[in-house]
C-alpha cells in the first residue's frame, strides 16, 4: 500500500510541477516518474539545508508537497535541458 501512495503522491507532484516549468508532451509515466525523483531530490536538497533535521513524516502534508515540488521542478529543468528539441 506505502508503494501505492509513494505513486499517487509522485503523480500529484510532477502534475504539480508541470505548472510551473514549461515542458513537452510527455506521458503520465514520465510525470509520475519525474515526480518521484523530484520528491527524493526535494527531500535530500532539504535534508542537506537543515543540517539533517529535515524528514517528510514528521511534517505536513502541505510542508512535503512543497518540498517535492521544488524537488520536481529542479528535476523538470534538468531534465528539460538533456531532452531539448
């Protein structure tokens, strides 16, 4: 069921993050994809800032979203800039 809502919850974040970067087409598996990845990215860049204090269970909801949003973004930019056409 964890691996389910880590999903849902991926999904959530790369439409989330398709918003606010400017991307092409792309399948719902990449976005789910590049959501995940963004949520790891966003929660190790966080984890790092905060001297180790940082973990999304012990925060809100509305806290790790936005944190896996900035994650995706990054992910969404780099991403961005290897698949130019």
């Amino acid at each position: 069921m964890v691996i389910l809502s880590w999903i849902v919850f991926g999904a959530f974040v790369g439409w989330l993050a398709g918003f606010f970067m400017p991307k092409p087409r792309q399948g719902c598996l990449v976005n789910i994809a590049l959501g995940l990845v963004g949520a790891l990215c966003g929660g190790f860049i966080f984890q790092q800032l905060s001297g180790g204090s940082f973990r999304y269970e012990a925060h809100g909801f509305i806290a790790s979203t936005v944190v896996a949003v900035i994650g995706a973004v990054l992910v969404l930019a780099i991403w961005n800039a290897l698949h130019k056409r």
